[in-house]
C-alpha cells in the first residue's frame, strides 16, 4: 500500500521498547537490528532457542523476533518452552525461509498466530 502523492507516508518510532532478536545468521542479526534500531527499539540479541529462552524468561520484552530453523533449539521448540514452561506470553513474530503450516498445527500454535506475513 503506498501513500497517495501529496501524503508523507505515515512512519511510526518507537521510544526505547524492549525487544528480543533470536537469530542464528549473524548478518542477517545485524541488518535486522540496524533496521528496527533506527526505529527506536532497545535490541537484545540471542542466537538459538536455548539462549532466547534464557532472556525472555528473565527479561520483559514487548516482542521477540524468532527464526524458526537455528541450531541446538529451534524457534518452535523455544515458543512452546516459553509458553508451557516459563509463562511467557510475549508476541513473538517468526522468520522463516519455509515452514510447513503442519509444524505450527502440530506446536499448538493457534490458527490466527499461524498467519504468514508476507511483503
């Protein structure tokens, strides 16, 4: 969707919120975390499921960004941890190169939260 000619498109910043960036390809961690700094957003970064479960079950963050494929844990596996295990109930947005919508069914992922986000 694009602004109409004479309309600035509508940008909005973020004042310092809390968010978690779970990513194992450290380049992408980096543009990612250039990207959504110029944002505003206050950025901590873990790269595999273990270490995300680790800071989001002591850390309050807002959101949490979350590849699905990494090493030692995956993203679905550290989702449902978080959820049945530590309580956290943190919006969590994943990254995915390409997950079968069965993977999310049979993690118990709700069908609302299994929704693609696509450009």
């Amino acid at each position: 969707m694009h602004a109409p000619e004479n309309q600035e498109p509508i940008i909005l910043k973020a004042d310092n919120i809390p968010l978690l960036l779970v990513e194992d390809d450290s380049s992408l961690a980096r543009s990612l975390s250039d990207f959504l700094s110029d944002f505003g957003y206050d950025i901590d970064f873990a790269f595999n499921g273990r270490s995300a479960i680790e800071l989001a079950s002591t850390n309050g963050y807002a959101v949490i960004i979350m590849d699905v494929s990494m090493p030692i844990m995956d993203g679905l596996t550290a989702c449902q941890a978080l959820r049945r295990d530590h309580g956290v109930n943190t919006p969590i947005i994943f990254l995915t190169a390409s997950t079968p919508e069965y993977q999310c069914t049979h993690r118990s992922l709700s069908p609302a939260n299994r929704a693609p986000l696509t450009r």
